[in-house]
C-alpha cells in the first residue's frame, strides 16, 4: 500500500467512514496529499552533501464551499497531512529544518474544485538558557514570532552548531556565525560566516544595534529587543 492509500485509509478510520460518504466530489483530501507530496518535490532545496531541505510550514486554501464541507473534520485533516509530510520527506531522506504544520484556509477568490498550497522552510530555533521560551520584560532578547530568546550572557553567539548560546537550524547559517556583545551599545558582529550577517538588511562586519532593530542569519530573522 503506498503513502497515499495509507493515508485515505487512516483518515478515514478516524472519522468512522465519514470521508468516504462526505467527499464524491469537489476537493478530496488525498487531492491535497498528493499536492503536498509535489509542493515537496518542486520546493526541495539542495544545501549541502546529502542535504536536501523541504518546506515544514503549509497552507493549504481551499474556496470557501470547499472549506465549509472540510471544516468539521479540519484538526483531523490537519495531524494526517502534517504526519503525511514527515513520512514522505523521511521516505527521501529529506531534511526538515522544524517541526512540521499544515493549516487549512479559505480564500473567497477560490471557485469550488480549485485550492492552492503555500509553503517555506522555517527554521528551528533554540536556546540553552532555561526558560528562553518565556517573555522577559526587562531583559535584552532576540524576538522569533511569538517566542523570546533572552541575552543572558555578555556575549551570545549565534549559529548552526550545537555548541552555539542560540542554535539556528537554518541552511543558510554557518556553525558560528555571529554574536550579540551586550554593552553600550548593543554590538552585532559577524564571525566570518558563509553567507553574511545582516542588521536591518545591511551586511556587516560589526555594528550597533538598537531596540527594534533586526538581525538576520540565512532566512532567519530575529528581533532585538533592550528590555
């Protein structure tokens, strides 16, 4: 049985046969599996030997009528397609930079039948301090969406490798690429990376920084807050 036979036949236990009775027609769910399997194929990015990178963020927009049947079963539509992307990329052997997330949208200038797949590969980040993932008021911090990274050490360094205060899993980031040198003022500095450091979109070898500013590592970009 192949990924997609296994993953109709899933779904569909877990909503007791409904998906067979509810879906003769317009968008079916397997449509967007084998979408997201092509979205993978046409986005998969070589970075290195034996590094292929595949998007881990996805959404899927569907017409507004095509939203409304598969809404009731949306949480569930969602864990299977997202379990759906990581099995195929381990089938590959792709590299997935985080955790994978498919959302199911609607965009009213869809007609009904027709859906669309959104995607990008977003890097993972983590912390050693403990508690990084909690907002601190009066503490300087790298802002990621919504999780904050505070800058507890006089100087935190940047980058891919493990040995690194703050570890970005992005393919474009070097080992060590760069550091936060807290002070007056605040000082980035590059560390001789591969593809360069950015401080509110200019390269730099060291600069200062200021609240708001944004530091950019790959694809990556986080945001500085003074506390």
């Amino acid at each position: 049985m192949g990924l997609l036979e296994r993953f109709e036949d899933s779904l569909d236990r877990m909503v007791n046969g409904a998906f067979a009775r509810a879906f003769k027609a317009e968008v079916q769910p397997v449509e967007i599996a084998a979408a997201l399997q092509r979205e993978i194929d046409d986005r998969a990015a070589v970075t290195g030997r034996d590094r292929t990178v595949i998007p881990n963020i996805f959404n899927v927009e569907l017409s507004d009528h095509d939203y409304k049947r598969l809404a009731v079963f949306r949480d569930a539509l969602q864990s299977e397609l997202a379990d759906l992307v990581k099995a195929y990329g381990a089938e590959q052997q792709y590299t997935l930079l985080g955790s994978v997330t498919v959302t199911i949208s609607t965009d009213e200038d869809l007609e009904t039948g027709i859906f669309r797949v959104r995607s990008e590969a977003r890097a993972e980040v983590s912390a050693k301090q403990a508690g990084s993932n909690a907002p601190v008021a009066d503490q300087p911090r790298l802002i990621l969406g919504d999780t904050a990274y505070p800058l507890v050490r006089a100087i935190t360094r940047l980058g891919r490798g493990s040995e690194t205060d703050i570890r970005v899993e992005d393919p474009g980031c070097s080992r060590n690429h760069c550091e936060i040198i807290l002070g007056q003022p605040v000082l980035v500095r590059d560390l001789g990376s591969t593809n360069g450091t950015f401080v509110n979109g200019a390269k730099i070898t060291e600069t200062a920084i200021e609240d708001g500013g944004s530091v950019s590592l790959g694809s990556t970009t986080l945001v500085f807050r003074a506390g």
